[in-house]
C-alpha cells in the first residue's frame, strides 16, 4: 500500500538525511520505523504525506505516485500525530476533534455522535472530557485527544511520530497497551516512529531498522528477538 522506491532525501544544505530507501508496508500494518537519532525516521515519515518533497526514486501509495495525489487529498487521507500534540487551547476537546469533520463539512448531530465514538475508542468517557479545554487534561490524555482528532476523518493511514515519548513511564506503558486493542479495533495503515526498542517490538507488526538514512533490517518483532 505505501511503497518506498529507492527514494533519497537530500536537503538544502547537502546533508543526506534518507539514502537508496526500500520498502513496502502492507494495507493495515502497523509498522515500526527504528533507529537512533538522526537516522532518517523523521524525513522517512514526513515525506510520505509530503511536508517534505522526496530528492530521488518515487513513493506510491495504492500504486500511485504521491507526487501524482492531489496533495490536498493526500493531507485527509493521512492523519498525523505528533510527540507534542497541538490542541487549539481556547477550544474544547470536542472543538479540537471536530474540527477536521467540520471542515468536510458533516452534519452536527454527525459530528457529537463522532466526536463520542472517538473518545470511546481512545479510552476517555465522553460526558467527562467533551467540555473540557486541553489544560484540564494531563499529558497522555492529551495525547489520545491527539489521537482521536487524526483518527476523525477516518483516514486509511496514519503517522506517528514520538507519540508517546514526552509522557512519564507510567502513562506510557498504559497507552502502548490500549494501543494495542486499538489497532486491531482500528484496522489502519500505521506508520510508527520510535528510538525505543522496547515500544516497536510490543507494538509492531513488522519494524524497520534505519542507520545513517538507510534500511538495516526489516522484520517481525519475533525476528527481531531472534537474530538482533
Ligand atoms: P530522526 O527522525 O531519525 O531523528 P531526521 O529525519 O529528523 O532523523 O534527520 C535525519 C538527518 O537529516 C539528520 O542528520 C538531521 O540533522 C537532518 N535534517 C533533518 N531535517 C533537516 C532540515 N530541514 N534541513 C537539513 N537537515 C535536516
Ligand atoms: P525541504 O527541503 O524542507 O524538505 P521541500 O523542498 O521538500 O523542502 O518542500 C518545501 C515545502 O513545500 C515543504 O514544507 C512542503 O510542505 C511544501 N510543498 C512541497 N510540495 C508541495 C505541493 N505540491 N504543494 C504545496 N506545498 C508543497
């Protein structure tokens, strides 16, 4: 579904951030981008929703060349959470949500009926949170908020970049959890970027290892463990 095509990232300044990068991620994958800082993961991730153009080589999602989806489209169709979650402060949890269907322009019984479904799904009670304003959450319930909103539009692929890694150890163990029964009820394309190993073999379907910009290993969690 997302196939990278010997694709190079040069920026500006010369430095080579991805290098000669191959790979395919299946349709409802969770799949894992690892590597130490600076390896590339970042670059990898934001070219898929083009926040960065690719050098050289092509990716094609469903076949087609990303450069070939009209980039609006590509933008709903990829939802994107961030390890800093920007909710609008002066708006409620239900306003951050439904601020991405409100824009395609959905009916508004459609949107609160949505905006509790979403909740349902990221673990936070609906009548308790929906009027709440960011500040009267804490750091991982922000984070599901975050995840609710790119979930919203009900994009068939999603990015993840750090998303768990500014939380203290406890929250963060709980949402790796509730994240896994979220990708089996989700049923999506995820695209998942970490520098902790520990996060990509409990989450992962398949993870890939980067270095320097380039793909080192590429298997399942049990490969991983097997022939590390
Ligand atoms: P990671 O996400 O694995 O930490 P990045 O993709 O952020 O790695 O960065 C890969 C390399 O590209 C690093 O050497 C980084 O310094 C460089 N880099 C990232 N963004 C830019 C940019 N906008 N301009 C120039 N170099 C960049
Ligand atoms: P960088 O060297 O930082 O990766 P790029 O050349 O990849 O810069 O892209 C520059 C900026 O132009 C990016 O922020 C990207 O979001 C934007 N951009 C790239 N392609 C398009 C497009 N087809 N339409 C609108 N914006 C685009």
């Amino acid at each position: 579904m997302i196939t990278f095509q010997d694709v190079t990232k040069t920026y500006e300044d010369g430095t080579t951030a991805v290098q000669s990068f191959n790979l395919e991620i299946k349709e409802g994958e969770f799949f894992v981008l690892i590597g130490p800082s600076g390896c590339g993961k970042t670059t990898t991730l934001k070219m898929i929703n083009r926040l960065h153009n690719v050098t050289n080589g092509d990716i094609l999602i469903d076949g087609k060349s990303i450069s070939d989806h009209n980039i609006h489209e590509l933008r709903w169709n990829i939802g994107y959470v961030l390890q800093q979650i920007a909710l609008f402060p002066h708006m409620t949890i239900e306003e951050n949500i439904s601020i991405v269907p409100e824009l395609k322009s959905w009916k508004k019984g459609d949107i609160s009926k949505r905006v509790d479904e979403l909740l349902d799904l990221v673990g936070l009670e609906p009548s308790t949170y929906k009027k709440r304003k960011p500040s009267e959450l804490s750091g991982g319930q922000q984070q599901r908020v975050g995840v609710a909103r790119a979930l919203a539009a009900n994009p068939p692929i999603i990015l993840m970049d750090e998303p768990f890694s500014a939380l203290d150890p406890i929250s963060r163990e709980q949402l790796q959890q509730d994240f896994l029964s979220l990708k089996k009820k989700i049923q999506k394309t995820i695209v998942f970027v970490t520098h902790d190993m520990n996060e990509a073999l409990t989450l992962g379907d398949r993870i890939c290892l980067m270095k320097d910009g380039e793909a080192v290993q590429v298997g399942t969690p049990e490969e991983f463990v097997n022939n590390p």
